[in-house]
C-alpha cells in the first residue's frame, strides 16, 4: 500500500505529500525538466528509489511531491522527519512545509476520555495555537470504518481541519486519524524491565 | 495586601492556587522558621511554568534551599503536572507520595508508561519518572505517606510544627498494587495512554498541626461505601485527629463523593474557614447544592475561581477556520485558564488568633444569601 507522507508531522497522521523547494531561484523563469532530473537523482543518491517524485509547478516555487512505501520502519524518513529542512545536495533543500494544504489550518493531538453510546469525548491539545485546551464531543458516523475499532478510553488520534488545494482546486476537509504504532517489542520491553530494577536498587522507600 | 508580600516570621500560611479546573491546583505551605512545602503541582498551560514555584519565588524566597517536602497527593493529571521541575530546582526538598507495597511493579509501570511515545503517555508517569531521576542523583529516599505517618516534625522558638498523613488507607494501598498489575497487563500498544481508574481513593490527606492550630488539606479523597476505604477510614481509624481544624481543603473540588457530615462533626472546628478550587472540563464542580451545603457549614467559604459554563472554542483562530468548525459535528469547548489563589496566614503564636485570607486574581469569597 503506498502512503503519502504527512510534510508537517506524524507520518501516519493525514494522507499529506511533503514538497520540496528548488533554492535559490525558485521564483525564476519556466520549469526546467533538467533542473527535476538533477534534483531527482541527488535525492535518489542520497535517499531511497523507493521515493517516487512528481513534479508541480506553483506560483512562487517549484514544488515535488513525493510519495513513499510507508509500510516498514523507514531509518531515512525518520532522518527527514527529524530535520526542520533536510539537505539534499549543496543547492536543494527539502523543507518541511504544509504540503497541499494552504496556512489556514488546524491540528490538534486528542485523547479520548470517555465512550458515549453513539460518539466519544476526548481533551485535545492544540497543535496550532498552543495554549490552553479543549473538550470535543466527536460522533461516530465521522470516524471511518477502519478507525472505529480503536476508539476506545485512552486511544490517541490527531484532528485536522483546513483549506487543502488539489489541482488548483480548494475545498474544506476535516480529518480524524487514528494513530496506528507496532506493538511492544520484547526488547523494549526488557529494557523497561532493567530500568525498573536498576532504579529498584538505588531509591529507597522510608 | 501584595501578592509579593512574604509572611512574617511568627505567621505559618496555607495558600491554594487554583487553574479554573482544568489545569490543576496546589498547596504552598510555610511552616517553621521560614521552611516551604508544596503540596502537588499545576502549570500555566500557556508559559508552562509551575505555579507554585512562580508563586514562592515571587515571595523571593530562595526555593533551592527553602523548600523543605514536596507532597505528591495522588496520581492525576491535574496535580502533578510541572512537579518534577519543581523537584529539580528544589534542591533541598524531599519528595512524599502514597505508600507502594510492590516496589518493583510500580517503578516496572512507570518506566514503561514514561518511555512510550510522548502521544500516549501518561504525563503524571513522565512526571514521576523525572522524579525518580532526581532522586537516584540526590541519593534519598521517598517517604511513603500511610495512615497517621509523621512526614514533618520541627520544633521552633518553643512551638511544634507537624504534619501527619492521613491516607492512604492499607485497603486503598492494597488495591492500588492490583490495578498496577492490571495497568502492566494494558501494555500491548504503544499507542493508548493509560487512564488509571480510582486514584482518588489513593489521595494523601495531610493534617497540619502548629501549636494549638490544626489544619486539614483534603487532596481529592472521596467517601466510599467500604469502610476500609476513603474517608471513611480516616473517621473510623484514625489515632492523630484529636483537635478540630479551623482551615480546610475542601476534598475533590467540593463534590458529591468527598461530603461526609461526619467529616465537618468530628474533624472541623465550627469557624473552620474552607477553600477549594472548582472543577470545570465537561462536568463542573462543584454543583450548586454542594456550594450551598459547604457554605452553610463553613464560616467563610474561598474558591480560587469560579465554575464557569465555557460552551465555546477558542477565540485565537483565524475566523475562516473558525466558520468550518463551526460547521462540523464536533461540539468543541474551551478548557479556560482561571488563575486564582486563596492565601491564609495566620500568627501561630497566639490562642485565639483568626486566619487572614487574602484573594488574588480569579478568587472569590463565596456569599449566598
């Protein structure tokens, strides 16, 4: 299954693209097929093929989309994730922008805190504004399907609402994803283990 | 009176600061010869500072050395938060929370709940894990609060300064081990923040005794049917509450489930002075009749702020935004930050000395007619 990558944060947050910007002359003269070929293999040289890039030209700069297998554990997108811009030859920057959204957008981090019989209640954190929180009553019917099983107390999802342009053309989306992580591993699992021992040992309990 | 104004030296003070609810509260306390005590922690949730911390500080009181015990009543959300920075410029202080029988479950829950991801932990675990961290640097221990527990004993130009712990009760600690086993057992995604089930049952009470004055802090401790459990085993089991106190904090922001009348008969004066801090995410506390009940049985009643009925989002969006949200099915609300503080000192020297309350920011005296 192939997933875009969400540009602004979680990588199984929304189905997003990330963009990157050619630098310096990203406003200058027409699109240059060559400048996408140069770009393209420098990226493919120092990341991945299974990256695929398309190219969209935008108003004030020249913009890749690039779509990636999500499925695996990627060392390389966590390398990108973790960068405010990632450096991807001497003279392109692969920057972290809101992809196909515009700036008018609205991201907050939930937890549900209580199950109703046709919805859930949940504290949302504002990923926008910071600041104080929220209480949203969430129904059902505006869950997909393949989220419903996970709502439950304590389940963690991300909620974005803003203008999104594709094609040229803007319309409003509301999106609930669910996050989706690996179960423990038992590596994982043993480090915790060993770090409660360790700590066992040192404090002690009047 | 400032806010900046410290106590004089024959003045101890109980000041509660509140958040509105949502937030959290706490207790700062200044006992013997100019020695503090913060009872748990909340945060403004826009600087992030710990509230109790600006609050001392603001004092000018040097908390690297002065801050002397820093209680943790229970574990929730709303009193914890910022605890552990507060720990880390503490340098002094040391760290009280309820009595864990299995050690090793319990520091096994926290280090697994704290390395999760930061989406889905829980913060009163990342909190805790700080702390621990804190205390494996500093080498000491933790004292465990249990029933009738001394945690503070100085004496000071000829008057005894205590502090007791009330609860947990032996039942409570009990439970609290097997819901950490049931917690352990919830560990099969990375993904789902752990929402322990009763901890309110686990709140440390603490009684304050300076000479002739006792003070009762009433953390969120509820009443359950089983005596072995809440109030109830503080009323029945009690062996240090002999003299009634004439300051109280109200118990779970004056709800339902911490009212016992046995509570006001047998452990309050009759001029006790009671404050509390309200509740207000979706349900609000307290409610009106509880109000009622706590003022018709206090001399004064003090809350940091009021209960307020926040129906609305948030006002910083930009108005388009604002237009589709409006628009969707969600019913979104605003948990607002109401900063209040309730300070009361009095001259623990004299017999018959009245408490003086003073009210800052949000905080009001309660009057009904």
């Amino acid at each position: 299954m192939e997933k875009h990558i969400d540009s602004t944060d979680q990588l199984n947050e929304m189905g997003d693209t990330m963009s990157i910007i050619s630098e310096p002359d990203n406003t200058q003269s027409d699109y240059n097929e060559h400048h996408t070929k140069v770009l393209k293999n420098s990226l493919e040289e120092q990341v991945d093929t299974r990256f695929k890039l398309k190219p969209v030209l935008q108003s004030s700069s020249k913009h890749f989309e690039i779509t990636a297998n999500l499925l695996d554990p990627d060392p390389v997108l966590d390398k990108i994730y973790s960068l405010d811009s990632f450096q991807v030859s001497g003279k392109y920057v692969l920057n972290r922008l809101h992809g196909n959204y515009t700036q008018k957008i609205q991201k907050w981090k939930g937890h549900i805190t209580e199950v109703l019989k046709e919805g859930f209640v949940a504290k949302l954190e504002d990923l926008t504004n910071q600041g104080t929180d929220e209480i949203g009553e969430f129904d059902i019917d505006d869950i997909s399907t393949q989220d419903r099983p996970l709502i439950s107390v304590g389940s963690v999802f991300y909620w974005t609402v803003g203008y999104f342009i594709k094609n040229g053309q803007i319309s409003k989306q509301s999106l609930i994803r669910f996050q989706r992580l690996k179960e423990w591993s038992m590596q994982e699992y043993d480090k915790a283990i060993d770090t409660a021992e360790d700590l066992s040992k040192k404090i002690n309990w009047d | 009176m400032s806010i900046e104004n410290k106590p004089s030296a024959d003045e101890i003070e109980i000041s509660l600061i509140g958040t509105g609810g949502g937030y959290g509260e706490s207790i700062v306390i200044k006992m013997a010869n100019d020695d503090w005590i913060i009872v748990d922690s909340c945060i403004n949730p826009i600087t992030k500072v710990p509230l109790p911390l600006e609050y001392i500080e603001n004092l000018g009181v040097d908390v690297s050395k002065r801050v002397k015990l820093i209680i943790c009543t229970h574990w929730h959300d709303d009193h914890i938060q910022g605890i552990s920075e507060i720990f880390k410029k503490c340098s002094q202080a040391n760290f009280c929370m309820a009595k864990v029988t299995d050690k090793n479950k319990f520091l096994q829950f926290v280090a697994l709940d704290s390395s999760k991801i930061d989406e889905a932990s829980n913060s009163s675990t990342k909190e805790f894990s700080k702390c621990l961290k804190v205390l494996e640097m500093r080498k000491k221990n933790i004292i465990s609060a249990f029933p009738d527990r001394t945690i503070y004993n100085e004496n000071f130009d000829g008057t005894n300064f205590k502090i007791f712990t009330l609860s947990p009760s032996d039942l409570a600690i009990q439970k609290f081990d097997l819901e950490i086993s049931d917690l352990i057992t919830e560990f099969g995604t990375k993904n789902k923040k752990v929402i322990p089930q009763s901890p309110n049952l686990k709140s440390v009470v603490l009684l304050l005794e300076v000479g002739n004055h006792s003070m009762l802090l009433g953390a969120d401790l509820e009443v359950s049917t089983d005596p072995k459990l809440g109030w109830k085993a503080i009323l029945n089991e009690s062996q240090v509450t002999g003299n009634k106190s004439s300051l109280f904090k109200v118990s779970h922001h004056g709800s339902k489930n911490g009212f016992h009348q046995r509570i006001f008969d047998e452990l309050l004066d009759q001029e006790v002075a009671c404050k509390l801090t309200p509740w207000n995410k979706r349900n609000k506390l307290p409610e009106i009749q509880m109000l009622q009940a706590y003022h018709n049985k206090s001399n004064v009643l003090l809350m940091t702020s009021p209960v307020v009925s926040s129906s609305k989002p948030k006002r910083t969006r930009d108005r388009k935004i604002e237009k589709y949200i409006k628009s969707l099915n969600v019913k979104l609300s605003e948990i607002k930050f109401d900063k209040g503080i309730v300070r009361s000192r009095i001259k623990y020297g004299l017999k018959n000395a009245k408490w003086r309350h003073e009210l800052f920011d949000s905080a009001f005296e309660v009057k009904i007619p």
